[in-house]
C-alpha cells in the first residue's frame, strides 16, 4: 500500500481560502470599530445606542470647555472624546405654537439616548447646521438654517391638519 499525502497545488488551494475567509472576517469586524471611533452629530442617537446595554440610559456629557467629552452609562465614564468640537452648540426645543425656544444649558454639550433608542427632543445648531432630534425614532433630520426647519415644521403641521 502506497501512502498518498495532498499535492502543493492543493496544500496552495486550502491556504488561499483561508486567506480569503480570514480577510473577510477581519474586515467585518474592524469596519464597526471604526465607525464608532468616529461620531458626528448625525449619527450621535446611533453612536450612543451601541453602547446601551440592557436598557440603560447613556449620555454624551461635555464640560463648559467642550475640548474633551465622555460618554457615560449611569455615572460610570465608558469613553473619552476628545475634539468633537471646535465652536458654540445651541441648543433649541420646538414648539408647534411658539417655534423654537433657546436652551440654557450649563455645560457645553449633554446629550443622551435612553435604552429604548430615544433621545433628547432638542434642536441643535453647529457651524451654521440645524440638526432635528425631536422625532422619536427617525434618524436625525439636517438642515441649512432655523428657517428651513420652521418650514419643515409648519409643512408637517398642515399635512396633518
């Protein structure tokens, strides 16, 4: 009986689908992690919401210097932000009577989305951008100025009445 062992071409073909399988599995799992690293006001409701375990609240809590952030779990720090910033936030409630009403907040930023994937009903403006997180579970509408969302607001009222 002759002992028969694998070809090179085929000891090749094994190490090249592992190759393959291993760069895809490497590249799924490094693609999230980078896109956590790298939070905007845009994606801020959905950056918090992976780091909300069991229906916890977490929140995106600046200092009045609003040169470094941290992202807290009830009190507990989970990460530092740093240069997320770099001018004023204001910060804006709506109402469908009245229209948008100033905030005074005392820090620079706070900001925080409870387990259930709803965040604060605010109205933010950053470098001339009206970001809108009064809907609930919508992602974040963006707009150019104040005007363009009080149009925004007052078209949604009349197709509703």
């Amino acid at each position: 009986m002759q002992k028969r062992g694998f070809s090179l071409l085929e000891l090749m073909i094994v190490i090249v689908i592992i190759g393959v399988l291993y760069t895809l599995t490497l590249s799924k799992l490094q693609s999230p992690q980078q896109e956590m690293q790298k939070p905007s006001l845009t994606t801020l409701k959905s950056y918090l919401s992976h780091f909300s375990h069991d229906h916890k609240k977490v929140e995106l809590l600046c200092q009045k210097s609003c040169d470094k952030c941290v992202v807290l779990s009830d009190g507990v720090k989970l990460q530092e932000l740093k240069g997320f910033f770099d001018a004023d936030v204001e910060f804006y409630r709506y109402d469908f009577f009245l229209g948008e009403i100033a905030l005074n907040r005392e820090s620079c930023f706070d900001f925080s989305v409870d387990g259930d994937g709803v965040s604060d009903q605010v109205i933010i403006v950053y470098k001339e951008k009206v970001y809108d997180y009064t809907n609930y579970f919508t992602p974040v509408d963006e707009y150019d100025s104040l005007q363009e969302l009080r149009d925004a607001k007052e078209k949604l009222i009349s197709e509703v009445e």
